[in-house]
C-alpha cells in the first residue's frame, strides 16, 4: 500500500504510538511524509478561539514532541499541529483535505459502554467523511481475566 501524506491525529493515550509506528512504516516505503494532529476539543459553553489553558497548551505540544521524535527515529518526515475547534472528526477531515492526505492512521483505545466496544463521535465520524483511506487501529478487548491480551 502506497502512502505518500499520511496524518496521524493523537491524543496522548499509549495506542498513539502504534499509530505513529504504522503510519511512519507507510509513508517511509515511498518517501512520503507522516503529519501529526492533535485536537484540542473547545465545550460548546466557550467560545471556539477562545484562550486555552496552559496546562492544555503544554500538554498537546508535549504530546506531538514525543510522536514527532517516535516517527523520527522511524527515519520519517514528519510535521506535527495542534488546532483547537468544537469536534475532532471534522477536523480531522478537514485537516486531510488540507494537507493532501492519501491515508489517515486512527488509533483508539477499547472503552466498553454497555460491554461493547463503543467507537465515540470523532472515528465514525472519519470512517464516514475521509477523502482518503482510513485505518483503525484499536486496542484488543480485555481477557476474561481483565488484563489487556497483548
């Protein structure tokens, strides 16, 4: 598979960095290039552009150092961004139109709701509207005995 703009949105939870890892294995096979997003969600109760927190600053920019250096050391070009808006799968979309992206990588923890695997707003949202191929990559269900089957 040929992956030449691969975006990766992240959001500091441990699957980011398979993500990174199969995007960067994409994009490293024909000298493409990994970009790397995190959203920062903004309530509705507050106004889109609004000033963010430090805390909230310093932890998306914390988060794409550390994927940008993982995609790095997969000998990868790399560009990260931050952007604050009201939902993640629209920009998520929007940011793969605006960067040409061929492929988007999407990882997402195993949260059970109800006890089964519940997906949220952002990757349906994705799975729906991409302009290009999308992969979900999802942590494994847990083992009768509640640990995570690695």
């Amino acid at each position: 598979m040929e992956a030449r703009n691969v975006l990766v949105p992240v959001s500091g939870h441990p699957s980011d960095a398979q993500a990174i890892e199969v995007a960067s294995n994409l994009a490293r096979s024909c000298k493409g290039k990994v970009h790397v997003l995190y959203v920062i969600e903004v309530p509705r109760s507050r106004p889109v552009d609004c000033e963010l927190s430090s805390e909230d600053i310093n932890k998306g920019e914390d988060v794409l150092r550390v994927m940008e250096k993982r995609a790095k050391d997969c000998k990868c070009n790399v560009v990260g961004d931050l952007v604050q808006v009201r939902n993640a799968g629209p920009a998520v979309v929007e940011e793969a139109i605006q960067t040409g992206a061929d492929t988007i990588v999407v990882s997402m923890p195993f949260r059970p709701q109800f006890g089964v695997a519940d997906l949220g707003n952002a990757v349906p949202y994705v799975l729906r509207n991409a302009p290009c191929k999308v992969i979900v990559l999802r942590e494994p269900a847990p083992t009768a005995n509640g640990t995570l089957d690695w």
